[in-house]
C-alpha cells in the first residue's frame, strides 16, 4: 500500500496527502527498462454468454491492488523487487475476437522481443489466445496450466471457433500439454475426448490433497509454464464477481497451495488473469483476485519462504 506521508508544506503544487499511483500495486516508481514483468490490462468481453461485465476487470484489479502492502508476510519480501511495470489498457477490437486476438498477439510479441514476462489481466478469457499465439510465433515451448470451472473446449459456439468457450480447444491447437484445475462443468462431446491425466477436477483436489495434484501437474509438465487464470475456478462464496459461477468451486487457499508448489519447480514465462466481473460495492472479490496476482508472481519469481 502506497499512500505517501504527510508533509509539513506543499511544495510545486503537490499534495500532502495523495493516493499511489493508477497502476497495478500502486507503484510509485514504474520503469520499463528494468522491469521483468509488463502488465497488460485488456478490457474485452464481445463473446461472453451468460453475465457481461468482465470488461470492468482490469481496472476493478488495479484499483483494489493499490491498497495491498507491498510487504507479503508469506514471502518474507515485498514482490515490488521484481520490476513490474504496468502498460497502458489496449482498446478492445469490437469488429470481431479474430482481430481482438490478433492485436493482443501484436502487443504480447513486443514484450517477449523487450524480454518481459506478459502479465495480462482480463478481460474475457478469450483473450488467452492471443498471447498465446505470440509465444508460439516466437518458437518458445509451453506447457499450460489452465485454472477454469469449465474445460472451454467447444470446438464452435454461436457459430463462433473464438469466444470464451473455445479458447482451450484453439490452445490445444497450439500447445497440446495443457493442466486444468478446478473443472467441474463441461460438455457432452468435450467429456468424451478428454486427456483425464490432465484435467483436475474439483473432486480430484478435494480427494487427493493439493500435495498430490502439484505432483500430478510437475510431472506432466515442461520446465517452462504459461499460466492462465480463470476466477470461476474459485467457489462463488469466495469469488461471487464471475459471469459464469459455478458451485462447489476451489478456495482460495487450495489455488494458492497448487500455485505455490508449482510455482517452485517450474519458470514462469507468462500469465493472465481473467472473467472477473465486479459487482459494484462489493470489493472483497476485486481484492482478492488482487491479491492472487501478487502472491502468484511472488511464488513463481520468488519461490516464497
């Protein structure tokens, strides 16, 4: 949390007393030269199916995270060391998701090519794809660990082959290696062809333990991960601001437990967040999708204590 101290005058018309800064963490100081991770915010939500809304994620995520201490007591660090840097919001692309992915590709292959670790925050979760893309056009190899309560493994929608729906059948397409953890919804045809090594279900988690599902994922995986995050994987009680709540989903602690133990053995190259739906007035899920971020890119780039 970035709130400056009082002073005893003003001086060249500063204010005494001043919120941080509108940028994720509320960092006072931001410089991309050195930062190792590039935060893109995407407001994009054109092909959502149930509740619209999660255009207002990013800002909702900003805003809360300025009000997070920069000092975690779980990783005996303030993560702020990293270098984090965050972009200005890209304008959504209204005249179809095939160029709204397109022009994220453009964005996310600009910082690979300065070195950065692309950090997008949703958004719908169609915009995954785009980021995707970028890396596969640079020949970097992934694996993908996908957070989700639906597997989003239509082959169309709508008549659509791009929307939320279908974003890890199109993934697969580009990175087969892909975990998911916290499904509990799919369905008929995706049931039938699903890799049931890798797919994680809320009852798996629940039965095995997160011990044993960070096992499951390290063994299965690549050394280089890309992670996407999709916050209808948390049970609604915990985190109600989703378009598409399903019940009985993970908590917050059993994420972070998986996160972390994976976090450990694994390189992070990238990650995004996303279908975070505000509710206005109702700030504990914006802070705790805030929250989530800061700790995940503490136990990836950190390791935690």
């Amino acid at each position: 949390m970035c709130i400056l101290p009082a002073v005893d005058s003003v001086q060249d018309n500063v204010p005494l007393n001043r919120m941080p800064p509108f940028n994720l963490f509320g960092l006072e100081e931001q410089d991309y030269s050195k930062a190792k991770v590039a935060v893109l915010p995407v407001p994009y939500d054109s092909t959502l199916t149930y509740k619209t809304g999660a255009r207002e994620g990013p800002n909702a995520i900003i805003d809360a995270s300025r009000n997070i201490e920069l000092y975690s007591h779980e990783l005996g660090r303030d993560i702020s060391e990293l270098g984090i840097y965050t972009l200005r919001a890209m304008a959504p692309d209204l005249s179809s998701p095939e160029n709204m992915i397109a022009g994220i590709k453009r964005e996310v292959g600009l910082l690979l090519d300065d070195g950065k670790l692309p950090l997008l925050l949703g958004g719908e979760h169609t915009i995954t794809l785009g980021a995707l893309q970028a890396f596969k056009e640079k020949g970097v190899e992934l694996s993908i660990l996908d957070f989700d309560a639906h597997t989003d493994s239509r082959q169309e929608i709508f008549g659509s082959r791009y929307t939320h729906a279908t974003v890890m059948a199109r993934s697969t397409e580009l990175y087969p290696n892909i975990f998911q953890v916290g499904i509990r919804s799919m369905d008929a045809a995706s049931s039938a062809s699903l890799d049931r090594s890798k797919t994680i279900t809320r009852d798996d988690v629940r039965e095995k333990g997160t011990d044993a599902i960070v096992s499951q994922i390290v063994e299965g995986t690549g050394d280089a991960l890309y992670l996407t995050f999709d916050m209808d994987a948390l049970d609604p009680a915990e985190m109600p601001s989703v378009g598409t709540p399903e019940p009985d989903g993970l908590r917050f602690a059993e994420a972070m437990d998986i996160i972390k133990g994976v976090g450990r053995k694994k390189k992070l190259l990238g990650a995004d967040f996303v279908e975070l739906s505000p509710i206005p007035h109702m700030h504990a899920p914006d802070f705790l999708a805030a929250k989530l971020i800061y700790l995940t890119l503490g136990y990836s780039m950190f390791g935690g204590k």
